[in-house]
C-alpha cells in the first residue's frame, strides 16, 4: 500500500468477512523490527476486542484487518506512522 502498510494472508478463513463497524475478536502477536516479541493477546489469556474501524486500536489494524475473514491469519507489518510513531511500544521490553 502506498502508506507502507504490507498485508499477507498466511491462511485464509473461511467464516464472515471484518467489516468496517463490526466488533471482533482477535489473536495477536506483535513483533518489532528487530525480531523482539513485544506483545500477545495469549499474555492476557483471551482475544483482544475491538470495533474495526473507529480508532480503538492503531491506524494499522484498522486499514489491514477489514477483508479478513473469521479463521484466517493475516500478517501485517506496520510502519511506525500507522502504529505508535516516535512514542514506541510500552511493552518493547518482551512478554
């Protein structure tokens, strides 16, 4: 994407589709550039809630999950100006 937003379906599901509006459930591990893991929805023991498209999360879930479909896995690399931008992650530290 010209915003430098990279999306790749590891595996495509085959349930609904994530809709801009819809409230979901997500699995997640985030990875920084230099391999560290940063963060995982498995360190809070349940999937992450939010409503696509209305700013819970950062600019990068909300432009790379819509399309995705209930089952699939998706990978996103984030530049820093769709995620946390010069402010960094809080958790940088590992899980």
């Amino acid at each position: 994407m010209a915003d430098g937003l990279q999306i790749s379906d590891v595996e495509t599901g085959n349930g609904t589709v994530a809709r801009t509006g819809d409230l979901l459930a997500a699995r997640y591990i985030m990875w920084l550039s230099d391999a560290r893991q940063a963060d995982s929805s498995d360190a809070y023991g349940s999937p992450f809630k939010f409503t696509l498209g209305t700013g819970m999360v950062i600019q990068g879930w909300d432009e790379g999950v819509p399309g995705m479909a209930v089952g699939g896995t998706r990978r996103l690399v984030i530049p820093p100006t769709l995620a946390y931008g010069d402010r960094g992650v809080a958790n940088a530290s590992g899980v």
